[in-house]
C-alpha cells in the first residue's frame, strides 16, 4: 500500500504529448473527481469547481489563444533559451480526451473562513490541493493530466461563463495515454534539472542557498 503510493508519486507526470484521445470511463472520471474533492481546505471551505469541457469547438479556441501565449513568452526569450523553448510542446489541449477546468471561489463559505484571516492565499492552496489529489488520482487509473497555465484568466473566464469573483486556476488535459515519461519533458528538453531533495531542507532556520 505504501509502496504503491510512492510508486504513484514519483511515477506522475506532467503529460503535452501522450494523449491517445480515447474515452475516460464514467466511472474512472468519478473516482479521480472524487479524489479531488476529497482535498484539505482551509476552513472547509472547499472553494473548488471543476469544469469538464468535451466541446472540440471551445478546446480549439482556448488552444488558439494558448498559442498566443506561447508566442508572448516566447518574445521574451533569446539564444539557446529560445532555441530550446521551440521544441518544448506545452500543452495537449486538443490531443486529450477532456479539458478540466478548476476555479477558486474566494467567497465560498467567506466571511468567516477558519483560518484565512491572516492568509488570503490560503484558499487557493486548498484549490492547488485539489488540483494534486486529482493528479495523483488519474496517475493511479493510468490516466495523464497536464497543467497549462499559458492562458490570461478573463479570457477564461469569459469562453467558460465563469463569474467575475472567481479564478480559473488551472486547465487540465485528461485522458488515455501510451505512457508517461520517466523524466519530466523540461529535463529531457534541457531546459531545467530537478535539484535534489536534500537541497531544499533547511534544519532550524534559512541558511543561504
Ligand atoms: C502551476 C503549474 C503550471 C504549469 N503550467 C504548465 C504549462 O502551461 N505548460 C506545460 O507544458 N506544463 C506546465 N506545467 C507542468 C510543469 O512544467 C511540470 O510539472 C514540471 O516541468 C515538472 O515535470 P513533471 O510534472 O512531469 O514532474 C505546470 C505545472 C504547474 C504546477
């Protein structure tokens, strides 16, 4: 059990290029949901939505603009940053089987979120482990997801009809895949190395890095 549990871990991957578009079984997309739901939140507030889009006409107008997007990093790149950059594929929003949509509503359960008065971002890290649990979850049902934060949230929010006060936080591409990858596609691109572990713990207090 334990085992299988890290094994899920380290064996997830952020997926672009992977997808075989075949169908999500009803109940396989239940469970992973359900994992979703089942995340901590601060205060129970629970501010997550998810947005299931089968629709190739809106996934294909939500890729024109990821495209844009691309193009506007990309202006801002030079040398072999830009060269490596051409050859990174960040997205498989048309290739995937479903587009997953989760937003954050600040005003869930508000005025009096337990343990947010200090800490306003704490409602989005409650979304961001939401967004976790339903990553590991589909990694579980050999299924991939991959995050594509190259969007701008009005956009979003206006293709989606989401209300003005909420966020989009991620677009996730959901579905069969042939395999994920060993080695995340930004290492095996060359454009940046996991660092150790053991490089990120401080004992006591912040020392320099
Ligand atoms: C908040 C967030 C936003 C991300 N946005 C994108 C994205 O727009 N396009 C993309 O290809 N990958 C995106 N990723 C995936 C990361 O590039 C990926 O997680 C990282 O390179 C490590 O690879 P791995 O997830 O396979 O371990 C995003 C990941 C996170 C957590």
């Amino acid at each position: 059990m334990i085992n299988q549990l890290y094994d899920v871990i380290h064996r997830r991957r952020d997926v672009r290029g992977q997808f075989t578009g075949a169908p999500i079984a009803a109940d396989v997309l239940e469970r992973v949901l359900a994992a979703a739901h089942a995340a901590p939140s601060v205060g129970l507030s629970q501010p997550w939505d998810f947005i299931l889009i089968e629709d190739d006409g809106v996934r294909d107008t939500f890729y024109q603009h990821v495209r844009g997007e691309r193009d506007v990093f990309a202006a801002t790149l030079e040398g072999p940053d830009a060269e490596r950059f051409s050859r990174i594929k960040i997205d498989g929003v048309r290739e995937s089987s479903l587009s997953v949509v989760v937003t954050y509503d600040p005003d869930r359960g508000s005025p009096a979120v337990l343990g947010r008065h200090a800490i306003a971002d704490a409602g989005l890290y409650s979304v961001c482990l939401a967004i976790q649990n339903l990553w590991l979850a589909a990694t579980a049902e050999q299924l991939g997801v991959g995050w594509v934060s190259f969007y701008r949230e009005p956009f979003v929010r206006e293709l989606l009809g989401i209300p003005s006060h909420v966020r989009p936080v991620a677009w996730l591409c959901l579905g069969p895949v042939t395999h994920l990858e060993s080695r995340p596609d930004l290492e095996r691109h060359g454009w940046r190395q996991r660092r150790p572990w053991q490089e990120a713990v401080h004992q006591g207090r912040w020392l320099g890095a």
